[in-house]
C-alpha cells in the first residue's frame, strides 16, 4: 500500500530492489551500473590481500583458505617436504659414520676368510686392482682430477641432498673429534669401510674414494 522512495531511516520498510537485467549491467532506471553491488550502496572495507566473497549487499566474508589460493597452500607444502628432505638427508649422512665402520669389520672378515676362501680371494683382488688404481691416478694427476669433477658432478645430479648428506657427515666427524680418542678414529675407520664397500661392489678407484669420503651408499 505504502512505497517509501528513497529510503527513509527509522521506518521498517526495506528499499525496493533494482531489477536485474539479464545481459546487461544496467539499473532498472536505465542508468550505468558500476558496480558489483546494487547502485546506492556503499562498498565494504576489504582489506588488501584478501578475496573477499560479497553478497548483494556488499557484506565480505573473508575466508582464509580462499584468500591466498591454491597456489600458496603447495608452495608451503613443497616448502616443508624441502625441509623434510634436507633433515633427512643431514640424519643420513651423520648416521652414515656407523654403517661405514660396520662396512670395514665386513672388508676385514672377508680378508681374514670369514666368508669363505672364494671372498678372500676376491677381496685380495681388489685390494691388488685399488693399488694399481691408485699408482695410475699418482701418474695421471691431471686425468684423475677431470674424472673426478665428472664423478661429482653425476654423484650432485643423482643425488641433490649430497651436499646436506655431506654436511651430517662432516658435522658428525667434527663433534667426535672433539670427544678425543677413540671417537676420533671413528671417521676415517668408516671412510676406509664405505672405500672397500665401494670397491667390492665394482667401482673403479677414484669413485670408491669418492665414495668412501661420502659415505653414500654403494648400488
């Protein structure tokens, strides 16, 4: 019965809503829309860096998960599993001093016949081909040196954790040196075993080395 235009404050009586126009971003009066929101209406404050989900009205609900986006979300989860890898692979490198000394007590069964005189045989065979080996890289600095930088190169592109893995071992071998003897025999004890385990495996000399210092497991 009654139409209050415009809207007067202190009445109960809600302003008519302008009629949508299919198609077309236009007011029921014909005048431009500029808007999302119905013309006449102030927009809400909406802070900066947030998506904003706005009804008709211009009344944001702010939600969190929505407002950085997807995006966001996987980089932080790539960024933890990052930092996941990293640990583990610093943890590795630092337990890696235990397997190596378990690695020389094997090399030394296997010299003394513990496994059979066939892996004796085996093991003086390759402790005869390491001197050749290494009589070679004495004669050779400059080949050697190449071949290793070759070696480390494939070892960081197959391995990216390396230089962490590198890092928990070096960190490890630091802390038990300053324990004194015995713990400081510890590293190059395992140096020696991941060297021999290596070679047992097939490796050529300088990788064995390479392998020994370390301390990545032997394929």
């Amino acid at each position: 019965m009654f139409n209050f235009k415009p809207y007067v404050p202190g009445f109960n009586v809600e302003p008519p809503a302008d009629a949508e126009v299919p198609g077309f971003r236009m007011n029921a009066d014909g005048s431009v829309r500029t808007g999302g929101a119905a013309a006449g209406q102030p927009p809400s404050y909406i802070p900066v860096g947030w998506t904003p989900n706005a009804d008709a009205y211009g009344n944001a609900e702010i939600a969190l998960s929505n407002s950085y986006g997807p995006s966001y979300w996987s980089d932080v989860r790539a960024g933890v599993g990052r930092l996941g890898e990293t640990a583990k692979a610093v943890g590795e490198g630092a337990s890696s001093l235990v397997s190596g000394v378990d690695n020389l007590g094997h090399a030394i069964g296997r010299g003394a016949g513990s496994y059979g005189e066939e892996e004796a045989q085996r093991f003086r065979q390759e402790i005869n081909a390491a001197g050749e080996g290494l009589r070679l890289i004495a004669e050779n600095p400059g080949q050697s040196a190449d071949l290793a930088k070759i070696g480390a190169s494939k070892a960081l592109e197959r391995y990216p954790m390396l230089p962490f893995h590198l890092g928990g071992r070096l960190g490890m071998s630091v802390l038990l040196g300053s324990f004194g003897l015995p713990f400081a025999l510890l590293p190059p004890l395992a140096m020696a075993g991941d060297t021999l385990h290596a070679l047992e495996k097939g490796h050529n000399v300088i990788g064995a080395i390479g392998r020994g210092l370390g301390g990545m497991p032997s394929r």
